[in-house]
C-alpha cells in the first residue's frame, strides 16, 4: 500500500456480523466515527454526521490487520464489484459499484445505526470484509472501517435466522464490543452513549 499521511479521524464498527452473512437478508450495523488515535467518539462538528456507504472488501485487504492506513484509491480498488454490469449496484443512492444493496445511511452525533442494506450476490466461498466508507470527499480524511473476514452465501429457506453476534475483543483494532459483558445487542444512539468509554483504545 502507498504511504499516505495519518489520518485523524476513522471510521469503526460497534457491531457487524463475524462469520457469515446470506444475500438477501438484512445486514444490522453500527458505525462509530472515531479519533484514530485516542479511539475517542467524534460527537460534533460537520463529520459527525456525514453520510456512510456499506460495501464489501476483498479479505487480502490488509488482511493482518497491521495497517492503520491507506489511501482512498488502493481502498477503492479492493472494493468487490458486482459480476454483472446490470445488476441492481451502482445506483444513484450508491457512490461506487458495489455488491451492497442500500448501502447509504447518515451518522447522527458520529453515531450509525443501520439495517437497510442487503448483500445480493454471494462470495463463492471466498472470504470477504464489510466496510464503511465516508460518501463524500470531506476536508479531514476519514479511514474506513473494516469488518472480520466473513463468507457471504446464498440464502436458503430454511427458516432459520442468519447468525449476526457482537464483536469481541479478538485483536481487532477496529472492532468493539457493544457491552460490557459481551451479550449480543444491536445498540442505538442511547446505548452506544453510555458505554462509550468502553470503546476508547
């Protein structure tokens, strides 16, 4: 990757799948815009309500979690594109073609609650990252957020539920736990706020 200057700010995820995902079934998120090195929650100001995508990223993308950052061009390029050019990616809610289906959501106090996006098109078995990523180009560079490796598999009618847990603290340098006993929750804005010095690095 290209050295590229520090960022201050990045974005982080509070919860995220950890394993899998299917295509088709709604993917809850929680995004944190954070100070990338106190890991302070950014409240105020213009970033923190900037509009956030969710994409897909290839697993190999600093797939040793040893990077703290990268330019927005070699993020770019590892995003997963759609295998078919008409497929439903790329709309005009979407900034870049991506395999995420309404992907776009606002943070509000730099805080992002989210359930709207889907995953239509699996991973053929091959490992892949979510990633949150700020829409539009803003005057501080905010580093995107990165999941933990994942399959995406095509849904099956089975009437069972897609696994979705709270993050753990497995070495992940952006991923938190939304609790302090490590039950699985999906948090709002409340939530996120009163435990917001757990998530400080």
């Amino acid at each position: 990757m290209n050295q590229v200057p520090p960022p201050r700010y990045q974005l982080v995820f509070r919860f995220a799948p950890t394993d899998k995902i299917e295509t088709g079934k709604t993917i809850k998120i929680t995004v944190a815009l954070v100070e990338a090195i106190s890991g302070r929650p950014v409240e105020d100001g213009p970033l923190a309500s900037i509009t956030v995508e969710l994409v897909v990223v290839n697993s190999k993308f600093n797939q040793y979690d040893n990077q703290h950052n990268w330019s927005r061009e070699d993020f770019e390029r590892n995003i997963v594109k759609p295998r078919c050019e008409n497929s439903a990616a790329g709309g005009a809610d979407q900034s870049v073609k991506s395999i995420v289906s309404n992907g776009r959501f606002n943070l509000d106090r730099g805080v992002g609650c989210y359930s709207g996006s889907a995953i239509f098109e699996n991973s053929h078995n091959r490992k892949v990252r979510l990633a949150a990523m700020a829409v539009f180009p803003t005057e501080e560079r905010v580093l995107e957020a990165l999941s933990n490796p994942l399959l995406v598999r095509d849904h099956v009618q089975s009437g069972k539920q897609s696994n979705l847990h709270p993050n753990s603290s497995n070495g992940q340098s952006n991923m938190h736990p939304n609790s302090s006993n490590g039950q699985s929750t999906y948090c709002c804005f409340s939530d996120f706020m009163m435990h917001s010095q757990l998530f400080c690095i």
